[in-house]
C-alpha cells in the first residue's frame, strides 16, 4: 500500500482538472434525484482519474456495512455488499483518508469477492471517504488507470475533492427524499385515519344496531389493515431509495420465481376471471441477486394486470435470453393506459386518470418494481395503448456478465 506522500504530480494538468471539478459541482448541484446522482459522480471519478472503472459505496451504520450504490460499467455491482473489516472500503472509512493502492491482489484489504462476484478484474485502487460535517457517507473509488501506470498525487486531490462535493450532494438528495416521503406518507395515511376515526364514533353513537356495529368494526378494521399496508410499503420504498435495503447476493432462478408469484396470484385471478399463463424457455441462465426482492416484483407487476383486467382477460408472464441478460415480460389485455399517463407510471403515488374505482393499494407497488430493478442492474419500461393492453418490461444481467457491459 502506498502512502500519499509517495505521490508524484504530473505537470500540465491541473488547470485542465480544476475547470473541469467546476463542471462537476455544478451538475452535481442540479439535481436532487439520488440515482441520477451517483452515477454522475461514479462517471465524474472516472473521468478526473482516467480508469476504467469507478464505483460508489455507501455506508449503513446500523449494520456497519458497505453498500455498492453505483458504478461506471457493472450493472451488476449494486447487489453487494463489502464487510468494514477486510476490506479496502472499510479501512478509508475507519480512517477518514484516502488510500492508494498499487497491487490489489497482494494487499491484506483487498475484498476478493467483490471481483469475483462482478467479474471484473482490479489492479489498482484509489478510494478516498465522502465526508458529511466530520462523517463519513461512503467511499468514492476508482479503479485501474488506463495507461497501466500508478495514481499520482494529482489523482488523489482532484478525487478527495470530487470526494467531498459528492458527500453533500448525497446528503442533500437523501434528506430531500426523506422529507418529501414523509408530506407525501401524510398525505396517503389521512383518508384511511378519518375513515377510521369517523366510523369509531359511529359505533359509539346510541340506537347502533349490532348488525351496524358489526358491519363499522369491518370497515375500521379494513382500513387499519390498509394502514398498515401503507406504512410496510413506505419503509421499503424508504429503504430502497436510500440505499439502506440489504439485498441479497446469490444465484436466482428467475423461473421458479415466476411460477411461484404465479401461484400465488392465481387465485386472486381466478376470482376475476382473468386467464393467467407463462412461457418461459428451458434451461433458462441464473442471475445474481435477491430471490425475495425478485419475488415481490413479480408480484407486483403480474397483481398490477389482475387487478386492472376485467373478466375474460389475459396476463402472460415471458421470460427469455437476450443476450447478457434475461427479459421478462407481464403483458396484459386490460384497459391500456393513456399515453400522457405513460411517463409517469413509476412515479410514488401516481394513479391513471379515472383508475381510481380499481385502485387497491398503496400506490407504491410500481415504484418498489422500478427500484428493486434497478437495485440488481437491470432496467424497467412499460408500453400500452388505450384498449390493446399493457406490457412491463424488464431485464436483467445474467450472472458473469456484468464484467462484459
């Protein structure tokens, strides 16, 4: 390991990074939407030290770990996670200081398994802390100079600073989501708490029959059941977006996946008279990731179909290889949607005009879809048109491919 002082400054360069850390600042300071964020950062450090690859870390502090947040060119990094202790991400957080390292694989900190679960191979690492008001966030890395040569001094600074500017954009965009979360959980929570309040003192009023009573309790205990539903979805959208949901790490037949949701909601579909199907092809490759979050997308999209879908209706799950990824599909012969509802079908809360009589939920089971998608690399887009139906589309990366983007 190579201390900072070891650094050379390589002349000419400085201007040129100092113009260039100015661009960055200002783009950084132009949004306040997390993932778009990170990954100008991660391709911001890519560019300020000239590697190939360039990742972000951040830290849960209440388990101690570290959570691969976003990366330049492996859509398959943000399942894993990197322990404080034995790892070159632990140790800048635990000392608050950059750390260069020449040979990754003869350094006793180097997290072996991060490589072997990205398929990527690391030579060379420079990492220095995000740091919030004396805190450490996370850790910016970058990872392999293109020439083949060592970082120098020069990439240390430029980093640290880059460093420092990315911590408060990240806290800024994490406490914007937080309180933005909570209006909008205020907002969602107040009509199920006036229903119940209102029913409540129904029950309490003189000359309520039993049967009245009785019929109340059902719908009070109705929309407590609901308040609960909202407040489980509102911390696991809390979670996600935040990067503080640990997933997974591990080899997921999407099949036994699908065919499991399946199950579940046939049933529910079966009630409604919706035909419900799935092709998949055989032998269909793993991927890497997090079997239950899996599951709970696949519910999402195949229960959002049942229940949009009128009697005599189709929903058809596919899945197939294309390529390094695996394209799953939930196509149904329902309503469609409007295409101005279109762009914004993932949005938190967001209902499509004159839904509201089949819309059942907490309004978050799209935006859960899209992040849990988007948590494991891979992507989430939807295509409708009025009377024809809908389809949701999404990929992801199988496993060893990440390295290959």
């Amino acid at each position: 390991m190579m201390n900072e002082s070891d650094l050379e400054i390589p002349e000419g360069k400085s201007v040129a990074q100092l113009e260039r850390l100015i661009e960055i600042s200002r783009s950084l300071n132009s949004t306040l939407e997390l993932r778009p964020l990170l990954q100008r950062i991660a391709r911001a450090a890519q560019q300020l030290t000239d590697t190939e690859e360039s990742s972000i870390l951040l830290l849960d502090r209440k388990t101690g770990q570290l959570h691969f947040e976003a990366a330049t060119n492996l859509p398959g990094i943000r399942s894993i996670v990197v322990p404080m202790e034995g790892s070159i991400a632990g140790l800048v957080v635990q000392t608050s200081k950059p750390v260069v390292v020449p040979d990754a694989r003869s350094d006793p900190h180097f997290y072996r398994q991060a490589d072997e679960q990205s398929d990527f191979s690391t030579r060379s690492i420079l990492a220095v802390p995000m740091v919030v008001r004396g805190n450490v966030i996370g850790v910016l890395e970058a990872l392999n100079k293109r020439s083949g040569g060592e970082f120098m001094r020069e990439d240390v600074e430029m980093l640290t600073v880059l460093g420092g500017q990315a911590a408060v954009a990240v806290q800024n965009a994490l406490l914007f989501q937080q309180s933005d979360l909570v209006a909008e959980i205020v907002h969602e929570m107040r009509t199920p708490l006036m229903s119940v309040i209102g029913y409540a003192e129904l029950i309490q009023q003189p000359g309520m029959t039993l049967e009245q009573c009785q019929q109340f309790a059902g719908i009070v205990e109705g929309e407590a059941e609901r308040l609960t539903g909202l407040a489980d979805s509102f911390l696991d959208l809390a979670k996600l977006e935040s990067g503080r949901a640990s997933l997974a790490c591990a080899p997921v037949d999407l099949s036994t996946v699908i065919h499991m949701a399946v199950s579940v909601l046939t049933p529910q579909a079966n009630a409604r008279q919706v035909g419900l199907s799935v092709n998949i092809i055989d032998d269909l490759p793993p991927v890497v990731g997090d079997g239950q979050r899996l599951h709970q997308a696949m519910l999402n999209l195949i229960g959002n179909g049942i229940k949009y879908c009128g009697s005599g209706d189709h929903v058809a799950v596919t899945a197939k290889r294309e390529g390094d990824v695996l394209v799953v599909s939930v196509a149904d012969t329902g309503p469609g949607i409007p295409a101005d509802a279109l762009p914004r079908i993932f949005e938190r809360f967001y209902r499509v005009p004159d839904s509201e009589c089949q819309a059942v939920g907490s309004g978050l089971g799209l935006t859960i879809t899209h992040k849990i998608v988007e948590a494991h690399g891979g992507e989430i887009s939807v295509s409708s048109e009025e009377g024809e139906g809908t389809t949701f589309t999404f990929t992801l990366p199988l496993e060893g491919a990440a390295g290959d983007a």
